[in-house]
C-alpha cells in the first residue's frame, strides 16, 4: 500500500526529493565507517590492521593500487601533498568521483537535464589504458618515473 507522498516501498523517505533504497543507505553508512576507521588509523604505521598488497609480496612490482590506503588516509587528513606521494591515480579518481558526484547533485537538484558531464568523466573506455600506463610506469627505474612509486 502506498502512501502519499512518501514515495515507492522499501524507500527511506526522511529526506524531502531523495528517495533511495534502503540498501544504499546501508552502502553509504558501511563507507562513512570505513572512512572513519581510515581516518583514525594510519596504514603507513601499520599496527598490524592492515595488510600487505599480494602483488607487492609476491613480486615486488608496485601495482596500480599500491599506496591507496595510506594516500585515502592523506586526503581524509587534507594532506594533499602526502596523498600525491603515495599514489596519484587514487588523488585523481577521487577527484573524478567529487566532480561526477557534485554535477548529478546539481543535475537532480536544478532539474538540469541538458547538463552534460565533462568529456573526461564520460571517457570511461580509456580508463583501462591509463591504469596501465600508470602500473608500467610506477615500476620503471628511471628518474622521472620514480616518484609514482609510493611513499
């Protein structure tokens, strides 16, 4: 049985225009936990919470991902510098992520259908070319490439 004005079933409702699933929600509080556990633990100290990357371990080569812990955790202390260091892909995919976010807030808020996304957002076919490039080049010993290595 549906209610006025609350939307369809199974939708939380508390937020007047934004009725999402339930499961969302549920997705959004276990990232804001996880996000508050980054926070107050620091990967690069380890402390025995945090593992080892098994790329890492097994070869010795520094995957795409190596560093993404310690950068998360650089940028949720507003150290932009120190995130850079460890890994530049994840500083910039969060920004990415910011600005898709913040256009489809826009886009719903404002009713702006003829909102289009960035060109670099839509370009998601090239994002597998860039992850590679990013994962050769951090594992090169040459001068320039070495500072994509983490730390």
């Amino acid at each position: 049985m549906r209610r006025s004005g609350l939307g369809a079933p199974g939708c939380h409702t508390g937020i007047p225009g934004l009725a999402l699933p339930r499961r969302w929600w549920a997705a959004a509080a276990g990232i804001a936990a996880a996000l508050c556990w980054l926070w107050a633990w620091d990967p690069a100290t380890g402390a025995g919470r945090y593992v080892m990357c098994p790329f890492y371990g097994f070869t010795g080569l520094h995957c795409p991902g190596c560093g993404t812990l310690r950068a998360l955790h650089r940028l949720l202390h507003l150290d932009l510098p120190g995130a850079w260091a460890f890994n530049p892909l994840t500083v910039l995919c969060v920004a990415a992520l910011a600005a898709d976010g913040a256009l489809r807030v826009f886009a719903a808020r404002w009713r702006a259908a003829q909102l289009r996304r960035p060109a670099v957002l839509r370009a998601t076919r090239l994002l597998p070319v860039a992850v590679g490039l990013f994962w050769i080049l951090r594992n090169l010993p040459v001068a320039p490439f070495q500072r994509l290595a983490p730390g």
